[in-house]
C-alpha cells in the first residue's frame, strides 16, 4: 500500500501543469536590421501589442498565430508570421496521461510557445518616397478648386489670381513724397457748442436744447 501511494504521488508531480513551471505569458524580443527603429504592431486574435523596436515586449502564449508587422522610416513595410509550439513542460502531462493537467494548460495559453526572438531586415528594401494622398491628387489635376493656402510675395492667395503674374512691389514713398501727396481740407472745422453763463439753474433737458439751437425748436410749446 505505500509503495503504491509513493506511485501516485509520483505521477502527480510528473503530471503538474506547465502553469506551474512557465507562466501563461512570455518576452518576445523584436530585432530590426537595415534601419536605426522601427514602428511594430504585434496581433494577436482578440489581441494587439505596440512595440517601438529594437525592444522586448510580454505578450500571451497562446496557439493563435502571432501576426508582427513593422514600419520603418523611407515608406518601408514588413510582416512575418510567427507559428506557435508545444512547450517543453507540457511533455509531463502528455507522458502521464492526466487530462485535468491538459485542459488547464489548453485554456491559459501555457502549453504552447512563440520563438523569444525575431528579426525584421529592411536592408533589402531601399527607402521609397509616400504616394500622394488622393485629395492632393484631386488638386493637382483641377488647380482652380485651390483655395487660400498661404499669404506671401509671389503666391497666389485666391483662386482668381492663380495664372496670373504677381504685381511688381512698388518702393516705399518717401515722407517728402507723401507730404506732397497730403490733401488739407479748405473747410473750417465745425466749432463746438460753448456752455450758456446762466447753465447752473438748468436742468439737463434743457441744457441741451439750449446748446444746440440748431437741432431743437426753441419756441415754447404753449406758442405753437
């Protein structure tokens, strides 16, 4: 009876879940060649991870393929694909033969691996030039519909003045020039209304009436 309680301890140990040696997660380093960094976007069902590479990054195990897309500068583009593996540690629970210990390490991702390392080369892809938006397409094939860009010599601010030639900027006229050119009006300037000796008795009402004769009647109301 001991021996076959040392048997089944035994084969517990052997049998314990890969959870318990490797955690459901793991470091995945990202090596870039051809450029000094690079903008990736690690995927993942359900999942997505950003990583400005060269740099390492945790991410979850799991047996969905791991889809790594970078960018780089010079309009450079590449993806690979990385294929999960069994994991070492998941040979116990195979080898024994105990289902509870499989069906755990199945649902935490923790039977399964992606390679820690992985290298995006650029050096084969020479930096290209960004094609137009197509907005900026639809403005160089119909230049009429240009609005106001930009205010300076030479540039055209409004869509009528586009094809033709900017004016010649004229010098500035000198102080003796624009006096010259100054217009002094012949017309006396139109006095102000001075204030009656006797205004200390008035009211406001006809203060006003009285210092400005000309726009209100100064026949008592009783004699018209």
């Amino acid at each position: 009876m001991p021996r076959f309680f040392a048997l089944a301890t035994a084969a517990l140990l052997l049998s314990s879940c890969a959870t318990m040696v490797e955690k459901p997660t793991q470091d995945l380093t990202i090596k870039i060649v051809g450029t000094g960094e690079a903008l990736c976007d690690v995927v993942q069902p359900g999942r997505r991870y950003r990583a400005y590479a060269p740099s390492t990054i945790k991410i979850r195990k799991s047996e969905d393929l791991l889809n790594i897309r970078c960018f780089a500068p010079g309009n450079r583009e590449k993806t690979v694909v990385l294929e999960p593996s069994l994991s070492p540690a998941i040979i116990g629970n195979v080898a024994t033969g105990v289902v509870p210990g499989m069906a755990w390490d199945y649902q935490s991702g923790a039977m399964y691996e992606y390679p820690d390392v992985v290298v995006m080369d650029f050096s084969a892809m020479p930096p290209q030039s960004y094609d137009l938006p197509d907005y900026q397409k639809v403005l160089n094939e119909n230049p009429e519909i240009i609005g106001v860009e930009e205010f300076r010599p030479g540039k055209a601010a409004l869509m009528r003045d586009m094809g033709h030639p900017a004016p010649t900027m004229q010098a500035r006229s000198t102080d003796a020039e624009m006096e010259s050119m100054s217009v002094i009006s012949a017309e006396p300037l139109a006095e102000e209304p001075s204030v009656p000796a006797n205004s200390s008795g008035m009211n406001a009402d006809s203060l006003t009436r009285t210092m400005n004769p000309g726009v209100f009647s100064t026949v008592p109301e009783e004699d018209k």
